[in-house]
C-alpha cells in the first residue's frame, strides 16, 4: 500500500513534541534525532515540551547543549497541573540540574502554541514534519489557536498551509489502549479528528518489542546525558522499549524496509483514550505494522543513539 508520508531528498523541516520525564525513551528520541540530523536528513527547526514539569525544557536544552545544537528553539506547555510531580520527573530535573543550558527550572522557556505558531510561520507552505511523541495537548492547543500578532491564520488554517505530516507515538493497534492518548483523551480525539494533514501512528506495539539502551549503558562515556537519563530511569535495567525512537526515525526515513503500513482513518474515545481503527486504501492516517525484524531495528537505533557529538 502506498504511504502517506515518504521524505524528499532535502533534508526534512522537522519539529518535535515530547513530555520528556516520565519516561527515558524521550531522551533516546533525542539522541536519534541528533545523530539523523547529522547525517542531513532531519532540520530541527525547534523541540516542545508537553507536560507542566518545569525541568522538560531545560532537559531538552541541556541535550542539545551537549550536541552542540545551543540555538534550538525550546518551548513548553504553560499551564499547571498537568503530569506534574515526582512520577513525571525521573530523570529530567537531574538533567536539567547537572548541565547547562538557558532553561534550568523552565520559568524561562516561551510558551510552546506561540513559538510552534512563529515557526510554522517562518516555513514554507507544506514543509513542516512534527513528530508527538507524548500526549497531544500542545497539538491541540496549537489548533485552537486564534490569529495573533505572528500570523493572521488559525492555528488549524496555520498548520493546514504549513505543515506536511504528522508523526504520532500514540494508540494501539488496530485498537486498544495507550498512555500517551489515555492521560489526556481529549487532546488525542481532538487532534485526530481534526489535524488537516495526514497522520502516521507508530503505536504501542511497533516500539514495544525494540528493545534498546545496553550499548548506550555500556559504551556511551558517562557523562553523556542521555546515558544519564536511562540509568536514572532503569536502575538494574538495561534496555527499554523504544516507543518514541521510531516516530524520529520514520519522521526522517519514512517507512523505507523498516515497516509496512496499513491506510485507513483512526477514531479516539474523547473520554478513555481507547482508539479503533477503519481501514480505507484512501484514508488520511496510517499505521504502521512489522516488517524488519525488532532486533535489527534495535540494533540500528542503539548505533545511532550511541552516535557522539
């Protein structure tokens, strides 16, 4: 079946949205994305962050510092109470804490809807990926955003004229439950309904059976930041799933030998978070299914999370 979503030759105009903290493949997302861009295939034009933890920002910050990238813009959700305290900051207040970076406790970092607005902006029309790899309030508040001082668009007519794809790390399929769309149900159904670009979901069982992190224990040096967060994370562990790391990768490679992908159109209970799916040849969302065997992929994405600056 064809894609929805397959990257040009140019390297993609990307934007990632992450609730970095509560758990460590954020930050693995992080170093995949860093490693791709590297390489030339992903443009961060900019990191959000979507929970009212004030140390998601300054985490963010603080591992792009350690890359070399001290000029990405960082936003973060502005509203309090939202997984907020101890269980949504395993490890993302010790590394906003223990490395530079401009937003240390995130009083600082501009509020994600205007800075996603002005990037979105300053883009050409239709070139912009963003990949959401935690629940999708910032997404939302994007689109219900109204006109403003940076664009006399609305946040859905805004995002209509610049974006291309969505990436989504949410759902599972072809139906069931998952946290990220669980722990803000409205913020899920809400987008997927009315995101106006197509949308790929790389759901809960993609990433479940890609096992890695015991290279990046191991072999990275250790004050490598990202190193830092899954051992704060696993303690006697060493792998995790690696739910997140593949909505970077596809949003860089698209679906390429790595997965095959199932067309059709998603529904999202505005109460539960449980997701069911309709498969249609012609639909605006796809889902992506097992095609390269979980090892390898974990092996691929453990070389490029142990890529160094």
């Amino acid at each position: 079946m064809e894609p929805l979503y397959k990257p040009g030759p140019e390297p993609v105009s990307f934007i990632l949205d992450t609730d970095i903290g509560p758990d460590c493949d954020d930050a693995g997302a992080v170093a995949v994305l860093h490693a791709l861009q590297r390489k030339g295939q992903l443009k961060t034009l900019g990191m959000m962050h979507c929970t009212s933890s004030p140390w998601g920002a300054g985490c963010l910050d603080a591992i792009n510092s350690f890359y070399g990238e001290v000029a990405i813009p960082v936003g973060t959700l502005k509203i309090r109470g939202f997984l907020e305290g101890e269980p949504y900051a395993k490890y993302n207040r010790e590394i906003a804490g223990s490395y530079q970076n401009r937003y240390p406790d995130g009083d600082a970092a501009p509020d994600a809807t205007p800075l996603y607005r002005k990037l979105l902006a300053d883009s050409p029309d239709g070139s912009v990926v963003i990949a959401a790899i935690g629940p999708l309030i910032n997404l939302m508040h994007l689109l219900l955003s109204k006109a403003d001082d940076i664009s006399p668009l609305s946040g859905t007519e805004l995002v209509a004229h610049k974006a291309k794809h969505l990436v989504v790390m949410g759902g599972a399929f072809p139906e069931g439950k998952e946290w990220n769309f669980e722990m803000h149900p409205e913020a899920a159904a809400y987008v997927c309904e009315h995101w106006p670009t197509s949308i790929t979901f790389t759901g809960y069982e993609i990433g479940a059976a890609i096992l890695t992190g015991s290279r990046l224990l191991s072999e990275a040096p250790a004050d490598h930041p990202v190193r830092r967060s899954y051992a704060s994370y696993l303690g006697e562990e060493q792998t995790r799933p690696s739910w997140d790391l593949t909505a970077v990768l596809y949003a860089a490679q698209g679906a390429s030998d790595y997965w095959d992908i199932v067309r059709g159109r998603i529904r999202v209970d505005c109460a539960s978070g449980a997701n069911q799916w309709e498969t249609d040849p012609q639909g605006p969302h796809a889902y992506l299914t097992k095609r390269m065997a979980p090892e390898a992929l974990a092996a691929l994405l453990d070389e490029l999370m142990l890529q160094m600056p």
